[in-house]
C-alpha cells in the first residue's frame, strides 16, 4: 500500500505542494539548485507535509498559507538526509544516488545548508511569531538529537531512555509539529493543536522504532538500502539495546558490535543480525511501538470528528505495519 491510498483525497494538494517543493530550491546558484532538486527527485512519503495539511483540516483550511509550513518542514527534513549521509558515509538513499556520492561530502554540506535557508526564508512568509519558535525551538533539538546520535556510535552502555531521547529529537518532534503547527496556521484552537502534536510525537517515536526493525528485516528494495545500514555505521538501536540485555546473548553480540567497529563497519553483519532477529529484543521492540500508536490513537480520540481525524487514523495504523 502507498501512503497516497490513505489520503487519495488529498492528491490535488500534495501535488501542488510538490510542485512548491521543486520551486523552492530554485536559486540563484545552479549547482545548488542541481543538487537540491536530485535529493528531492529521490522521493519520499511526504510524510510531514501531509500531517501539516491534515492539521490544518481542524481549522480554516487554506492551502495557500499552510504551503508555507508544509514545504519548510518537508525541507528541514530533507536537509537533515543530506548531512546523515555524510555523517553516515551513504551512498544511497531510497535507492538513489546520495548527493554526497553523485557530488561529494563538501557539496552535500552546502546543499543541506542551502536546503535549511531555503525553508526558513519560505516560513518567514507566515507574520506568526508562535510558529517560528516552534520551528526554531524544532530544529535546534533535532541537531542535538543527530550530536547524541554520532557520540552514541557504537556506545554498548547506552540506556533505552538514551535511545528514545535521541529518537524524540532526531525524529519525532518534527512530525509531531507538522501535526501541530498545521493547525496553528489554520487558526484551530491550541486544545486542537496541542492533541494535534500528541498524536503527532506519539507517532513519530513509532515510525523511527518500525524503521530501526525495518533495517533488520527489510530487503535493499523495501527500505532503499543495504540491511544493517544502522549496525555497520554503529548506530545502537531499540532491538538491538534489548538483544544486550538477555545473559546469554550479550557477550557474542558485544564481539560482533566490537569487530563491526575495529574494521569500520567491513565487517560481514548478517551473523549479528541473525542474533538480533531470533532474540526477544524484537518483540520488546514491536510491543513498545504499539504502546506509542495507542497513546496517538488516544489523542486522536479527542479530537473532533472530521474526515481529517479518519486520514490519521488510517496513517497511525500504516505507520505500526509498513514495510518501507
């Protein structure tokens, strides 16, 4: 199933905010308008930019004004991809050529800062000072979320709340808001709005849990690249953390995270991964994301009933089942 099968209503505005999207990297440098316009191509879910538009269902809906919170976000997101495949050494993306390998690192840097720019000049079009703290307040925890993440490569020690606090920046704070601030620019009251980013957060801890199985489980097409990406970079994730914590399993799994490290992620991971797999961690895991999705799905319950309040249902429910 597409993420576009669970709103095919909305198509008409998710076509012309990817029509936005292209135009808003274009520039007065070619090189960087080249390079954005590659990273966009890439594709996506788009999952931020329709969580903005259903938040703004709450309100007086306007697709005009609520491009100017939905393309920023889907940019600040995919500036954030730019610098992890640096930080990551990706070559590529949901199947595609990163912008650091079909360019290189230097390039890619400078295309996720342009990418930055470009997203704050379009959210200054909006004269609401609510909005820019919250995507400023935003932006700065999620660089300390992607900070913690590259201290904690390969860090055996770290606790499941050091995980989820990363998690919470790196990821979910960013759908949470999409959700939020959709309706904020809507007008909808801040009791819609803050059930709106409820739903939102809780979601997103779900979504970032299902991609750290998805690394473990899926194939190269489903996710869009190698399996075991995250254990090969060093990035500890949930299954893995619980997998530690079973006596028998710990110190085999330390070896193997420990011989990944010392030949900088060369390292054959499919041995590591089969203990990950047939451990109870994975379990654990997937109880947890249920636990998130029940806790938006009790936030959505709060809200009023509208067509838009079945959209992120349905979404909530694709989130704790995806495949890619």
């Amino acid at each position: 199933m597409k993420m576009l099968d669970l709103f095919g209503m909305m198509k008409k505005d998710m076509d012309y905010i990817e029509q936005q999207l292209y135009r808003s990297v274009e520039g007065e440098d070619g090189l960087l308008s080249e390079t954005s316009v590659h990273l966009l191509k890439a594709g996506g879910k788009r999952l931020r930019p329709v969580f903005v538009l259903l938040g703004g269902k709450f309100g007086n809906y306007d697709l005009e004004r609520l491009q100017y919170i939905a393309v920023p976000l889907e940019l600040i997101h995919s500036a954030s991809l730019v610098h992890d495949d640096v930080i990551d050494d990706a070559d590529t993306r949901r199947g595609k050529p990163t912008v650091k390998s079909q360019w290189d690192n230097r390039i890619a840097m400078y295309t996720g800062d342009y990418i930055y720019g470009k997203a704050l000049t379009l959210a200054t079009r909006l004269e609401d000072p609510l909005i820019h703290q919250i995507l400023a307040k935003a932006m700065v925890q999620m660089t300390i979320g992607e900070m913690e993440q590259i201290r904690d490569f390969f860090n055996t020690e770290q606790t499941v709340f050091n995980y989820l606090l990363r998690i919470r920046r790196k990821t979910a704070l960013l759908i949470a808001i999409s959700c939020q601030l959709g309706a904020v620019a809507a007008g909808a009251p801040a009791s819609v709005s803050n059930l709106l980013y409820r739903y939102g957060y809780n979601v997103g801890m779900a979504f970032q849990i299902r991609d750290d199985l998805l690394d473990l489980f899926g194939t190269e097409k489903q996710i869009g690249k190698p399996p075991g990406s995250d254990m090969r970079q060093g990035n500890i994730t949930l299954p893995v953390l619980y997998a530690l914590q079973e006596e028998g399993l710990r110190e085999p799994l330390l070896r193997d995270i420990q011989e990944i490290h010392q030949l900088d992620g060369r390292k054959d991971t499919s041995e590591a991964i089969l203990k990950i797999r047939q451990s109870a961690g994975v379990a654990k895991a997937e109880k947890l994301a249920d636990r998130y999705i029940d806790k938006a799905l009790d936030a959505l319950g709060q809200l009023p009933e509208i067509k838009a309040r079945k959209s992120l249902l349905d979404i909530a429910h694709f989130v704790n089942r995806r495949t890619y």
